[in-house]
C-alpha cells in the first residue's frame, strides 16, 4: 500500500464533508461523531458534478451515509454503494489515522 496524506483531523468539521485534491483525485472527507472518518469519491455519478462533499450526512440503521446534495441519491460511506441504486457505486478509499493526519491508500476499494 502507498498512503497520502489529506489532511489534518483537526481541520474536518463533525458531520460534515469537506473537498480535497489528493494525487490529482478529488476526494471528499467526512469524519463523523463516531470519529470514523472516510473518503469517497467527490464526483456524482448521477448529476456529473463534483458535490458529494456537500452531501447530507447521516445514516440507514448502522451505515453510515452521505446523500447527494443534488439527487439525493444516498451512499455508504464505508464502500461507496449506491442504497438506491446497486448498478452504481462512488469510489472509496481504505483510510488511516497517523499522528492526527489523514491519510488514504491510493488503490482504493476498487483497486484502481
């Protein structure tokens, strides 16, 4: 695995989403007030936008979500599975946490 640094924890607001540019990828973060933090991909596959970062957070029993501020399709924050749609999917990155600073693996879940 090769990791990249995102940012500083310290620098997410609760709850909320937040853009990145990491490696030439636009990513969006979002840390939780579990303190899980994941990074999916910032592009809506739906609207062709990249928004998902000012998506709506929340979740459907024990997934964590984000919905897209456009469509409102909702996705997983762990995997990047549509909920609504099974035929689509954001892309999502493995995440760690080193010395307060986020970081991602650069193959993602889809390995690419």
């Amino acid at each position: 695995m090769s990791w990249n640094a995102v940012c500083s924890v310290s620098d997410l607001a609760v709850d909320r989403g937040a853009a990145a540019l990491v490696d030439g990828q636009q990513v969006a973060v979002f840390r939780l007030a579990s303190g899980d933090v994941y990074v999916v991909d910032h592009h809506d596959p739906f609207s062709g936008a990249n928004v998902m970062a000012r998506g709506l957070v929340g979740s459907r029993g024990d997934v964590p979500t984000v919905a897209s501020p456009i469509y409102k399709q909702v996705f997983d924050l762990r995997t990047g599975e549509c909920l609504d749609d099974d035929s689509t999917a954001l892309r999502s990155w493995p995440v760690r946490i080193i010395d307060g600073i986020v970081e991602i693996d650069d193959l993602g879940a889809d390995g690419a």
